[in-house]
C-alpha cells in the first residue's frame, strides 16, 4: 500500500513563492524587547561629544597660551645674549 500523502500543486509553490514577507522594523523590535529607545542613546552620546569637544577647545586655548609664553621667553633669551647675566 502506498501513503496517500497530497503532493502539493505546482500552482500552490509558485504563489508562495511570488509573496514577500513585510517589511521588519529592527529599531522598533530592538526598542521592543530591551526597552532601550535608540535616538535617545543617540542624543546621550551627541552630549558627551559636545561636552568633551569644549574640554579639547579649552585645553587647546591653554596649550596656545603656553607655546606663546615659551616663544616670548626664547625670545627674551635671544636677546639677552650668551654674554649676559641671568
């Protein structure tokens, strides 16, 4: 005896074929199962951009000032010359 298993028709294959599955959101998934908002992570690390660039610009402005006394003070050296008193 043989196994009366349906042999799926070939009309049937070729519709499941042609169907696209919708798209996913994986940002809203993510956001969905850990609970974490990514445009707030976003928005966090543009802060602490933002805060440690003003920090750079303020170390920078005082390496400025410094490189501006070391020049004035090689200066001062040149002049004085080797045949002066310190």
């Amino acid at each position: 005896m043989t196994d009366p298993t349906p042999e799926p028709s070939p009309d049937a294959e070729g519709q499941n074929a042609s169907q696209i599955p919708p798209a996913v959101d994986q940002e809203a998934i993510f956001q969905a199962l850990s609970g974490i908002n990514l445009n707030t992570i976003e928005a966090d690390i543009e802060s602490a951009f933002g805060s440690r660039m003003a920090e750079l610009d303020k170390m920078l402005e005082g390496l400025d000032e410094l490189v501006n006394k070391i020049e004035g003070d090689l200066k001062n050296m040149d002049q004085q010359g080797p045949d002066s008193p310190q």
